[in-house]
C-alpha cells in the first residue's frame, strides 16, 4: 500500500470488490488464454447475491474480454461480446468455504478448457485461489507461468533450470493420475523473457505452457 | 509512519511538505519519486476531467436510486452556498452518480467516497483558478494523509464503517484546500484531524448493499464538512486532539461497530422498513428482466 494506491486506482465503479475485483480475476482468463470462445460464470455468496446492481456481470465479461479495469468499454460489455461471439453464462453456486466474493470460471477454447477460482478480497485486491482444480494463492500483481507437465521424476527440475528469474512461489499438483499428467503453477517476481518460454516449449515433460505476463503500468 | 513524523521532517529538512510526503514514500516502498508524481497527475487529471465532464449530468444508475440529484443542485440556485461549496457540492454528488452507473472514477480513496476529493479540486481550480503545478502539491498532501489513515487504521467501510472511507476522504479533501491556501504542514494536521473527528462514528449502512443510497448524497455532504473545517484550520483553530490519536480512534471505533453497522446492509438505513421495500422492488424488477 502506498500514496497510489490510496488515492488511486482509476477505475470503472461502483464498486473495488464487486465491479473491479471481478474484472481483474476475468480478466486472468484472458491474460491466460486469450478470449475464450465460451465462459460459464459461478458465482458465490455476496457475488451472487448482488451482482446484478454492482455491474458484477459486466465487469466479469469485460474482464474475459481483456478490458482494463478503467476501460469506459467495461458498461458496454454485453455488447461488445456480441461482437467478439463470445457465449456466456452466469448461475449461483456454492464453492464451498471460501471468501464470501468468489467466482469460478470456466472458459473454453478451440480444445482448450480452464478453471479459474478466485476471490476479491477487498479494496480492488484479488486472489486466484485455484487453477484447474489445483489450489495456489496468485495476487494477480505478478506474473505467473503455468504448466500442464507429464508426471515424471525430473520434471520439475527440469521447468525449473530454464527460469532464470526470481521464483515467489511454486504450486504443482497431479491432475490426472491416469495419464500421468500434473499441473505446475509458478509465481515469478519478473516477467521472463521469450527465450525463457522458448524453453520451456522444448521440454519433452511439457504438455500445455500458459504465460500470464505483468503489463506495463500495471503495478508503476 | 505517523503525521507527526512527516512534520518533523518537514521542519528539519525545510523541504517542501508533497516533496517529504514523496521522500517519505521512496523510503517505504522503494518507489521513484519522480514517478510517483506524474502517476498522481495523471490520476488528478482523470478526477478533474470526469468531474468536468459529469458535472450536474442525469445518470441512469444501476438501481436508479440516484441519478439526478446533481442535476438537481446544478440547476438549483443556492440560497446561502458560495459558488466554491455550490460547485464542489454538485462534483461530489456527480462522481458519485456516475459510479453508480458504471462511469469511470477515482477511487480515492475507496470507490463509495470517489465523489469528496473530486468536489474539492475541482472548486480549487475552477473557482480559485489554481495552476497544475499548485493544485499537485496539494493532492500529494492529501494522498500523504490519506496514506497515514491506510497505514495506521483502514479505508474501508466493511473493516471500519462509513467513518474509513468518507471520514478519510474529508480528512484528504479538507487538507487538500488548506494545504493549497496556507502551505502550512501544522494547519493541515489540524484540518484533517477535525474533519476525521467531525465524521467519527459513522456507519456504513448502504441500502441493499449498492454504494447508492446513502453513499452519493453523503458525498456532497462531506464536501462542505471538508471545506467548514479547512476554513477552521486556516483561520488558526487548532484540533486539540493531534490527528494521528484521532486516526487511532478512528480505528478502534471502527472495530467496535457492529457487523451490521459495516457495509453488510443490515443496520443503520439499510435496516430500515422502507429500505427493505425499496430493495425487495429492485430485485422483482431484475428477476422479471432475467
Ligand atoms: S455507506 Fe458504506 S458503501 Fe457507502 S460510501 Fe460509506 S462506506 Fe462506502
């Protein structure tokens, strides 16, 4: 916290947990995957409660879209999924015990398909709480890799010597016993750079690599 | 970091009292102060084009709750207002229609109390005709206050009641006009330190939890409570109480307030019967939408 963060962010209202929080955990969607072709929104508690006279729905729509947190196009956001032939859904669901402001969504494209889970913990500050399923704590203020990687001993290891960064914090969980394959979050103090994920896409244990990079002016 | 640190600082340095606040920030988050400042600049100009752009508009909010009362004012001559509490008044309660109809605000420092800060600058440099360069200082000094209240207690209205995020932006708005007409650190202080007392107390108690009623209204009101006690501190009056003991309080009633009494919108207003009716229409009116 600090001078602009108190007197700041610019942002679309009316609300930092309701309408800005939701934006910036849709919007790890995007920064993910791109615009996804479907979402499905599940939203709990005090999302799903009043949602509607928030703008929750919108800014969740703006977020899948890529909009910025203060992008006048946030209001217009039904409408320019029109455009994009984005298909959405919103239900009320029960995550179970989590932060009363949470949302899991789920996203498709081509063949891919995610799960994200996160919460807005207050002030405009957001937590992604579970990527397909596995559970991590990103901020959403650092950049972060995630990996669908084959199950072998050596694995990690071998994801890890390619980043010559930083590692804040490092997630990994089997997904799919059956097939061997596990997922593996890392949250990284810096952006890497293209020989980094370069890498990374040459490692036999590799199946899927997502980076979702920090923009510029998004912290300072 | 305390107020009156940043005071003693400013009188053992000499340095300019935004340059302390600067210098200060540098030293806690690392952050480059030249930085800082054109950040801040640009988020003073989004709040004065948007307070000029909103300036007296109808709006159509999210409830329709609001939307027209700072129509309403700008239409209306005041009776007994000066043109620099009329037209502060009117932002205050613009910017907060706009936020609740999804327009692009400051949250400065929450989104509920966009509508102070923007009322105050706006009067300085429309009325007062202050520069760019004047009117920075001044915002910085209110960013340094408000970032004591951050540090020492909380901005927000579901930890602390209404007195968190409206007090604190009084508290930032009132030292804002004093700073820019006395360049005195000390009347700041005591500026901020009656504004936050004048709003102590206050619970956060929006009807059907959307930062409508009774949010945009108190805006405006808080606005003149800003600029009554910035006229106090520039006139010499002194708070007895120093502001950082008063951000304390500020605190420790905020922790006292019931659950119902922060932004759960179950007391207060928010419990009231016709509250409830009001709310109950809005919802059968969304569900025969959906
Ligand atoms: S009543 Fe609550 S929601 Fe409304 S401005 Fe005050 S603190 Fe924010």
């Amino acid at each position: 916290m600090g001078l602009l963060e108190v007197s700041g962010p610019v942002m679309i209202g009316p609300s930092s947990s309701h309408t800005l929080g939701a934006l910036k955990i849709a919007r790890f969607v995007y920064k993910l995957m791109g615009i996804p072709q479907r979402v499905n929104f599940v939203l709990h508690g005090s999302f799903s409660m009043t949602y509607y006279g928030h703008g929750t729905d919108r800014a969740l729509i703006a977020g899948v879209l890529g909009m910025k947190p203060d992008s006048f196009d946030v209001k217009d956001s039904y409408e320019i999924a029109k455009m994009y032939g984005l298909m959405y859904s919103f239900e009320s669901g029960d995550l179970g015990d989590v932060h009363p402001n949470t949302v899991l969504i789920k996203a498709w494209k081509d063949d891919l398909y995610n799960e994200i889970e996160g919460s807005s913990i207050g002030g405009g500050a957001i937590k992604i709480t579970k990527i397909n399923g596995v559970e991590c704590s990103l901020t959403g203020d650092f950049p972060a890799i995630v990996i669908v990687n084959k199950d072998k001993p050596g694995a990690l290891k071998e994801i890890l010597d390619c980043l010559s960064v930083n590692i804040a914090n490092v997630y990994l969980r089997r997904i799919n016993a059956l097939e061997g394959i596990a997922l593996t979050i890392i949250e990284l103090d810096e952006n890497v750079d293209d020989e980094v994920l370069r890498c990374l896409k040459r490692l036999d244990n590799v199946v899927e690599l997502y980076f979702v990079k920090l923009e510029e002016g998004e912290l300072l | 970091m305390t107020f009156s640190e940043l005071l003693e600082i400013s009188i053992s340095t000499n340095l300019e009292f935004s340059e302390v606040i600067l210098a200060q920030e540098m030293m806690e988050t690392g952050r480059d102060p030249q930085k800082v400042k054109k950040a801040l600049r640009k988020i003073m100009h989004v709040m004065l084009e948007e307070a000029e752009k909103n300036y007296g508009k109808e709006f159509n909010t999210l409830t329709n709750l609001t939307g027209n009362n700072g129509a309403k004012l700008s239409n209306a001559v005041p009776y007994m207002m000066s043109e620099f509490n009329h037209v502060a008044t009117v932002v205050a309660i613009s910017m907060g229609e706009s936020n609740a109809s999804m327009g692009r605000i400051v949250a400065c420092p929450t989104a509920g109390s966009c509508g102070v800060m923007p009322g105050a600058l706006y009067a300085l440099k429309y009325i007062k005709k202050a520069s760019d360069d004047e009117l920075l200082k001044s915002f910085i000094v209110a960013s340094g206050i408000g970032n004591v209240v951050a540090k020492r207690a909380t901005l927000s209205g579901a930890a602390g009641g209404c007195q968190a995020e409206i007090g604190t932006a009084t508290a930032m708005a009132s030292s804002m006009i004093t700073y820019y007409f006395s360049r005195d650190p000390v009347k700041v202080g005591n500026a901020a330190a009656i504004s936050l007392k004048s709003l102590m107390g206050l619970v956060c108690d929006p009807v059907g939890g959307f930062v409508e009623v009774p949010c945009v209204k108190r805006n405006g009101s808080a606005v003149n409570v800003a600029i009554a006690c910035a006229e106090m501190a520039l006139a010499g009056i002194e708070s007895v109480i120093p502001f950082d003991d008063v951000v304390n309080a500020m605190y420790n009633v905020g922790k006292s307030l019931p659950e119902s009494l922060r932004e759960t919108a179950i007391g207060g207003i928010a419990g009231t019967k016709s509250a409830q009716e009001i709310v109950e229409k809005i919802r059968e009116k969304w569900d025969s939408k959906n």
